[in-house]
C-alpha cells in the first residue's frame, strides 16, 4: 500500500486519561500490523514512526481532548475511515479542552495545531520524499516555522537556515547539506532563490497555513509522560550547522531521540507544567530555540508564545500582552531587557514570571544579579551545543544555585578530560566531555572531525572546565578562545567578569589580537550603561585591582554595540577582525 494515511491509536488505555491520538506520518513501506479494537480501525505501522512522532506528535500535539465517546471515540462509520479517499476531509466529533480564545484573539490548541501539521503534510504529498532526504526549512521566526518543523521531522531530515543569510551562504550550506529541496514562504529572499536556481534545488511554498497570530499553543492538559526508547527513533530528523567560528562549519546529526531526549530534560530541570505559558525570542533555525523553547513547551503540554524573534522595543508589551512564566535566551538579549528595564517598571511588577533561563554563552555574575532583582525571580544558568542537542548542564529550579556555574548534569553524563584520563574530582581542570542519550553520534561526511572529537563514546565540547566541591560545574571557557600572550594563558571570562565589576559597564568580552612577538595579546570591547562614562585609562585601572597585570587588555575599546552572530550571541573568535584591529 503506497498511500498516505492517518494512524489512530489508543494511548494510556489503562489510565484515568483515556486520549485519543491522531498522528500524520508517511506510509512509505507500511503495512498493516494489528486491528485497535477500541476504536475498531487499522493501525498502521511504519518503520518510520520516528520518535518525534512517537513521542512528539502522538504524546504532545494529540491526547488532549475530552468528551469522548469511550465505546466509540471517533463516532465514525465505515465511510469514515481514514483508508478511504475522502480521509482528507475527516472531522473528529471532539472537543479540545481550553477553547476560549484569550482577550486578543490569538491562539491555537492542540487540536487546531494539529490540524495545521496535517494541513503541511497534505501539501508535500505531491513531493517525493523518503527516509534520506534533507529539507531545507527557511521561514522567518514564528508560528509557521514552529508548525513547519513540527510537521516536515515526521517525513524527512530538516535542516533550519537563517532566511537572512546572503547569496553566498546559502550557496555554501545548501551544497553542503546536499539537500533535495527547500520548504520556504512567498516573502522568499532573493538570495535564497537565485541560490536554489543555480544549484537546482526544487523549492516549495507554505502558503497561509496559520492564522497569522503569534500565540502558537493554548494550554492543553498533560498527558502520562513516556520514556524514550533508546532503540528507537535513531533516524536523523534533524540537521544543524556548528558556528564554524575557528573551521569550516561542521554538520552536526540528531535524531529525534536526542531531541526528545533533551526536551524532556529541560522540562523536568525547570519544573515546567501545563500553567506554563513560554515566550519564544529565540530564532528557531538554531538549537536554544527549537529545543529549550518550543519542544520542551511542547513536550510539557504548556502553552507558547512564537514571536517574530527578539526586539527590545517590543519586548515589554509581549511580557504585558501575553504574561509568560518563563522566557529562555542568550545573555546580550538579557542585557538588553535590562537597558530598558527602567522605563517599564509596571508591566515588571504586574509580571507572572517565575523564572528566566538563559544559555548559549556565559552569563556574567553581574547580570544575574542584575536580572534577579529586577524581576523578583531566579535566573536558571544552564550549559548547551548543537552536538548536546541544545543542554547539558544546568542549575536547577528547586535546589541551590550557584552564580557563575553552569550548574550540575541535566541530561549526559559529563567528566573531565585531562592527560588522556576521565575524571570528576573537584578542581581538577581539563575538557569537558559528554555521553548521554542527547548527545549526537556523530558529524556528516567530516571522518577527520569524528575522529578527533569521539571517543569509546565520549564526545569533547571543547570547553576547559572543572567541578568544585559539590559538583557544580565551572566553565573557563573555550579551549580555543583562551587567550596564549607570550606563554601565558589568558581565559577571556576572567576578564570579562572583572570589567563588568565597574560601575559604568554594561557589557564586556575580551578577544585575542595578533602580536608580531607574543602571538596573542588582549583587547577588550565595552558597552558603558546608559547616562554614564568612563575612559580606557580609568577601566585599565579599576582591572589592576583585581587580574594580573599580564591579563589587562592592551586596548579597550568603547563601542556603542558590539557585533552579534546570527543568534544574538558575541563570538570572540573574529572579533578583532570585525572591529578593524586585524586585517
């Protein structure tokens, strides 16, 4: 049988939540495996199901419904069934839980949202698609893109880009991912598609398959939460580039089991239930937005706020608007928050949120404390990378916290790696290293890299870290960041940290410039905080009474902004050539 249907299977069938689960999957190679006498259909079973699928789709987006008709949920007769041609124009006779639309008008439930994959899946029947096929996703942040993903893992491998990238890099990752064709929009660059032409990749249009509102998902009730199993759910669902900062960008493969596996991780670090309402500013082509944001949300059976992305100026009226519980993002964009935290002291105290989690980059201690006292809640610091399938390590929400540590393992199994030996002893510096159910198996066509970054199934981040006393983990920072002037090495954080202790400052990173005879030495750009100065000579100062005078930059530079990647992170590697200082 080489036709597209629905599965329907009973779930939890022995608990007081009797669900209903509706899934939109491919039936390449299907075949029918056992009749559900419950409901009296054909549950078809594909070698495909993967686990995003399994316990993405079936688990989150489906078994939320109520007034259901035990004996026969679906109040269907023959005609109905799903194996005949009019399946496509099928409406369960359910109600979803929650349907009051909130005082804006936006929202969709799980019934709605799933409704909307269907939808997507409908309109790629007509592409050839199998198991091997890589997608290219490019739409802009918000509810579409979240659905899009959502829906295209159940069919192919995805592979998210920046739909602002130029010309040229999209050239450069379309040939690399070596993709069959890409999902796109009618607001389509031009660069996309002159890339797509002249690398003859078919391109495809979603066209309005979402109101266009930004609440993507309503609070629906929580289903039993399910294990992942490890045998299961190892087909690639996902593929995303490394930053490439120091090398050419790496393509880094996940399966759903990772995934799922860090989603389920991040929910239970943050003791997230289905109350919960998440405000997405997180771009949804990177890691920190599709897994910390949208999948751990999702997973939860909490609600989600799917923003056009992150904006200073319009970040106070969602936090009005839409009262989230708890935002996830990098620390510049925390910074920013902060500049602006003055001029919206009321929507602040008439806030819900109880905590604010951020990752992706160190979070200087200053910030923290900065974040806490204005918000009145804990800032979560947690540890995350694409090979980790986003987190690692984190502090979590109802034991102590330590600022300036990443936290204890939430997820992996994490050691250090020093003189070719696995430890965990307290103080004991070296690399951090990685395994667990999150972590990838591997890079795509790249032998050189796997080799040198895996091991009897350990995976090197390339972080130097160690844990103290109580096992928190401290990051020193990237191994290839550290700073060596003149044989001395140099951790940029530790700079970083003592310039944020001014008064005046801000923001602060410290970069390596080239030196003719040390090699390396120290630079340092800074943001002072609005209404106040300083000089270099005075910040040079105030950081002899703390570092060595070895580790005081040469040059600190007093910018009004300091360049930004692509996902609102600072990236030291290439800073002194951005700022002109290198050629």
């Amino acid at each position: 049988m080489n036709k597209d249907f629905y599965v329907f299977s009973l779930t939890n069938y022995n608990t007081a939540q009797d669900y209903l689960t509706l899934l939109p999957i491919i039936n390449d190679e299907a075949f029918l495996r056992q009749f559900c006498t419950q409901i009296d259909l054909v549950y078809n079973y594909s070698e495909r199901l993967n686990v995003l699928a399994k316990f993405g789709i079936e688990r989150i987006l489906a078994n939320r419904f109520t007034d259901l008709d035990i004996e026969n949920p679906l109040n269907i007769t023959d005609s109905d069934h799903p194996l005949f041609d009019d399946y496509n124009d099928y409406e369960p006779s359910f109600k979803a839980r929650h349907q009051n639309i909130n005082q804006y008008g936006f929202g969709l439930d799980y019934k709605d949202l799933t409704k909307n994959i269907e939808s997507i899946g409908r309109q790629l029947s007509s592409i050839e698609m199998k198991n091997n096929k890589i997608c290219a996703l490019v739409l802009p942040n918000g509810i579409d893109m979240a659905i899009s993903f959502l829906a295209l893992t159940n069919y192919v491998t995805v592979s998210p880009l920046n739909p602002n990238y130029t010309k040229d890099e999209f050239l450069f990752f379309l040939e690399d991912l070596d993709c069959e064709f890409i999902i796109t929009d009618n607001n389509a660059s031009n660069a996309l598609i002159e890339a797509a032409k002249q690398l003859e990749i078919k391109l495809f249009c979603i066209d309005n398959v979402t109101p266009k509102t930004e609440l993507l998902i309503k609070q629906v009730p929580l289903s039993s939460i399910c294990s992942v199993d490890e045998n299961k759910g190892n087909d690639f669902c996902l593929i995303l580039h490394t930053s490439g900062t120091t090398s050419r960008p790496k393509q880094v493969q996940l399966s759903c089991t990772n995934i799922i596996s860090s989603a389920l991780n991040i929910s239970s670090v943050l003791k997230l239930e289905q109350s919960d309402k998440g405000l997405n500013i997180m771009p949804l082509f990177h890691i920190h937005g599709l897994i910390a944001s949208l999948l751990s949300s999702i997973i939860t059976g909490a609600s989600l706020v799917c923003t056009n992305g992150f904006n200073a100026l319009t970040f106070y009226g969602n936090i009005k608007n839409f009262k989230p519980t708890w935002i996830t993002a990098v620390p510049t964009m925390y910074q920013a928050i902060l500049s602006r935290a003055s001029r919206n002291k009321e929507i602040i105290e008439d806030a819900d949120l109880r905590l604010l989690r951020s990752s992706s980059a160190a979070m200087p201690i200053a910030t923290i404390e900065a974040l806490e006292n204005v918000f009145q809640c804990p800032v979560i610091e947690a540890y995350g990378m694409t090979e980790a399938s986003h987190q690692m390590a984190s502090n979590f929400l109802d034991s102590i916290r330590k600022a300036g540590s990443v936290g204890k393992s939430a997820g992996p199994e994490i050691a250090i790696f020093k003189d070719d030996k696995l430890t965990t002893l307290a103080n004991t510096v070296g690399e951090i290293v990685i395994k667990g159910t999150n972590v990838t198996k591997g890079y795509k066509n790249n032998k050189r890299a796997n080799k040198d970054n895996f091991f009897n199934g350990w995976f090197k981040t390339g972080d130097l870290g160690k844990f103290d006393e109580d096992g928190f983990l401290f990051i020193s920072g990237r191994i290839k960041e550290i700073i060596n002037k003149g044989g001395e090495k140099i951790s940029p954080q530790e700079v970083d940290e003592a310039l944020m202790k001014h008064d005046a400052v801000f923001q602060a990173v410290c970069f390596s410039v080239k030196h003719e005879k040390l090699g390396e030495d120290i630079a340092s750009a800074v943001v002072l905080k609005e209404g106040l100065t300083v000089d270099e000579k005075e910040l040079k100062a105030h950081l002899s009474k703390s570092i060595a005078t070895f580790k005081i930059p040469r040059q600190i530079l007093i910018l009004n902004e300091i360049p930004k990647g692509n996902t609102g992170k600072i990236q030291r590697i290439g800073l002194a050539k951005k700022l002109g200082l290198e050629q």
